[in-house]
C-alpha cells in the first residue's frame, strides 16, 4: 500500500466535473487577470470587510507589513518554530524578527514568552497558527493592545481554523493566506491574500500588488506585480465549497492516528475551544532517522516541519541567536516527524501508517 504525503491528483478526481468546468469557464471568457470574485466568497466566508488576492503567501505577509508602515528600524515579533516565509515577510519590509519560542505542546507562538521580547521598537506582533491549530488569541490580542502593537495573523496553515468559534484570521489587523497548492486550501499553482476589516490597508495592499497603480498607467509610486490570477481564483472558489468537509475529514484523520499512536510517540493536541483543521500532522519521536527510512521503505510519505528553528538558521545568524534561548523549538527540531495528512485518506491507509509507525517509533 502507498500512501502519499498529500494527494492532490486524489482530490482532484473527487471534484473533477465541477473543476473542469470552472477552469473551462476562465479559458471562455478569458478573465485572466484576477479574481475578484473569488476575493468575494473568501470575504464572505471569513466574514471580513475586504480580500485581497496575491501572488502568494509570502508576498501576502511582505506586502502587509510594509502597508502597515512597518520597515527599517522596526522590530516585529514571530515564534521561532514556524516557517521560513513569516520571518521573510518581516525582514523584507526593512523590519527585524524578533523571534519567541514555542509553547511545548501545541507548537505555537507561547503568549507568556512574548513580553520580555517587547522593546521601544517593537511595531507588531505575527502569530502563526502552526500546523493549522490556532495560536492562543486571547493573551495574545491582549498583550497587543497593552502595549500598542499591531497584530497580524499568519493563516497559511489554518484555513478553517477556529478559536472560541471564531475563524482563524479574524483576530489581528491583518490576516495573511497562502494558497500553496498543498495547502488546506490550495490553487493550482501559487495564490495569495491578504484578509482585513481596515478598506484603507487593503487598499493599499491591492495598489502595491499593481504596480503602484489604482486608476490604469497612473502610478503613484513603485509598487510590484503580485495579484492572485484568474485561473486559481476559479480553482479556489470550486475548492472553498468542499473546504469545511474537507477540515472535518482532517480532524477525523488525526483522532484516528491519535488513538493509535498516543502509547507510542508524541501525539498532537487540541487546546480548548479550538478547532484544529491539520494542515500537518506532527508527532514526536526519539528515532527519527529510523522511522523515517521505515515509513519510507513502506510507501508512506512523511516530512520534518521544521527541522532547524528559524533564529539558528544560516539566513539568521547575523541576528546573533543561540539555540539556548529557545529551548522548546530547538529541543524539538530533532524530533519531530509529520505524517500523511489529507482529506482523501481512507481509514485502511491510516491504520496502515499507524501500524508502521509502532513497528519502529521510540
Ligand atoms: C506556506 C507558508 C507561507 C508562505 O506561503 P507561500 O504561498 O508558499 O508563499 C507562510 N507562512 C507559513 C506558516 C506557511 O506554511
């Protein structure tokens, strides 16, 4: 049996007619461009004012930024255990991550780490909702309004997502999607957006993904190409429909390899009150090397997520950070495996995983 990391080809076939149709659609009318409509049914189903639509998930979290007037001399804080893109968004605005470590159990941003990194020059906070379980919102917005911060979600793994019953990406001044095509909602190709309530901010996050412009050839500064074509705003909207199935079959996925693991390895948790959507299944394990090359002997995809925490990363060392200072997400690195996670798995598929796992895990 094969059981692939993601399977996009088996998610295509479930929806087949209804893509084929939608992609056929953009090539009749030829609206190639962008996808405002798309941009609407995301709207409406976050229930936020404006979407904008990107190039993708990294230029969704520069582009923020810097619209936010974050840049040079500015610190904004992110956790250490995340990747690689939420820091980029924050140094290629002129800013400088400031990087806290991990909550030990759910992996996300850990809210009693953040205040003794604020300093007079700290601008804002970005709290990622890591593997797809959202981050703790309450002490977080709490802590961004004790202190003035701005607060922008990192949702590229957490669409579907709640927190309290509300939807990730509704929490901070700015919410910022991937559409990666592995993601729990995923284009064709590479897709994009930013997600607020503030029509200004949009605004200028739209004006900046085109060239500077909003009235045609009128440039008011320099802006850059990044807009969320046509094509994928069609493949998304198809996708959106299935979306909430889609989160439930993740989670069902993950209770299943919970109950079969739990003796064996680190299983994840759910924090109360929150829906976790699985973006990653993330277990923790003493002998990764060897479950690794088992599982991969099987036929079973498997993946680290992240194998080195972002501060001891080379594109980093010149922020001067050592391991030391982030015990959680450096003492995890070594050990963290992510397994099959889709919502095409069937039950058979996960019994299998589970039973290769325990055959090696320690
Ligand atoms: C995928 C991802 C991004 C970047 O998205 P791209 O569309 O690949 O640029 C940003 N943050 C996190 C946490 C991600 O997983």
């Amino acid at each position: 049996m094969k059981v692939n990391f993601v399977d996009l080809r088996a998610q295509y076939l479930s929806i087949k007619p209804e893509m084929d149709a939608a992609i056929a659609g953009i090539l009749e009318s030829c609206a190639f461009v962008n996808s405002r409509s798309f941009e609407k049914d995301f709207a409406t189903y976050l229930d936020l004012k404006n979407v904008v639509g990107v190039g993708n998930g990294t230029d969704a979290l520069c582009m923020a930024v810097h619209c936010l007037g974050i840049g040079p001399g500015d610190e904004v804080i992110c956790p250490a255990n995340t990747f690689i893109a939420t820091a980029e968004g924050i140094g290629w605005a002129g800013a400088t991550p400031v990087f806290v470590d991990c909550d030990p159990v759910t992996y996300n941003l850990d809210p009693t780490k953040i205040e003794a990194a604020i300093t007079p020059r700290t601008r804002a906070i970005v709290a990622v909702h890591l593997y797809g379980q959202p981050a703790d919102m309450d002490p977080i917005v709490k802590i961004a309004k004790d202190h003035g911060l701005l607060l922008i979600e990192d949702c590229a793994q957490s669409h579907a997502a709640t927190y309290k019953g509300k939807k990730a990406g509704t929490f901070g001044d700015v919410a910022c999607f991937s559409f990666y095509p592995g993601k729990n909602l995923g284009a064709y190709g590479d897709g994009g957006a930013v997600a607020t309530n503030n029509d200004e901010l949009a605004a200028a996050v739209r004006k900046l993904g085109d060239h500077g412009s909003s009235v045609k050839y009128r440039h008011d500064f320099e802006g850059i190409n990044s807009r969320l074509d046509g094509m994928q705003g069609a493949v998304l909207s198809v996708k959106l429909k299935h979306l909430e199935k889609w989160s439930d079959r993740r989670i069902a996925v993950a209770a299943r390899y919970n109950a079969g693991l739990k003796d064996v390895c680190v299983v994840p948790q759910t924090a109360a009150g929150v829906r976790h959507v699985f973006h990653l299944y993330v277990i923790q394990v003493n002998n990764r090397d060897d479950v690794m090359k088992h599982l991969g002997e099987q036929g079973i995809g498997c993946g680290i997520h992240y194998p080195v925490a972002l501060p001891v990363t080379p594109a980093y060392a010149h922020l001067g950070y050592g391991a030391e200072q982030f015990p959680v997400s450096c003492g995890i690195a070594d050990k963290l495996v992510s397994l099959p996670m889709h919502a095409d798995l069937t039950d058979e598929q996960v019994d299998f995983v589970i039973q290769e796992v325990k055959k090696v895990a320690k």
